[in-house]
C-alpha cells in the first residue's frame, strides 16, 4: 500500500514492480523494489517525522540532553 502512495506518476508504481516481480517468481526483482520501499520510508522518517517528533518532545520537556 506504501508503494502506491508513494508514487503519482503515469509510471509503474512500486507495488506493481514488487506484484510484477511475485507472479513472475523474479527474487531479484521483488528484493529491489523492497529494498526500495524500505529506502523510501527510512528517509521519509528521516526527513520528516524525526524532526516533528523531536520539537514535540522538547516542547513538552522530554528530549533527553544527555
């Protein structure tokens, strides 16, 4: 379901690719378009969520400083 999210243009999406790569028994393609839904996400946390979350926590006095 992230795969489809992630992706609004006319090309294939990611789910399709990893759908693609399951029915035609491709480990190598399944792996890549995993391994770029994992990537997707890590920098997506990266990028977005980790600094919201550590404002939150310092605006509410629970960001370790040690």
């Amino acid at each position: 379901m992230t795969a489809e999210l992630i992706t609004s243009v006319p090309l294939p999406g990611v789910g399709r690719i990893l759908d693609e790569g399951r029915r035609h028994d491709d480990l190598a393609l399944v792996l890549a378009a995993v391994a770029v839904v994992l990537t997707i996400g890590v920098a997506v946390e990266w990028l977005l969520f980790a600094p919201v979350e550590r404002r939150v926590l310092a605006a509410r006095g629970l960001l370790n400083s040690a």
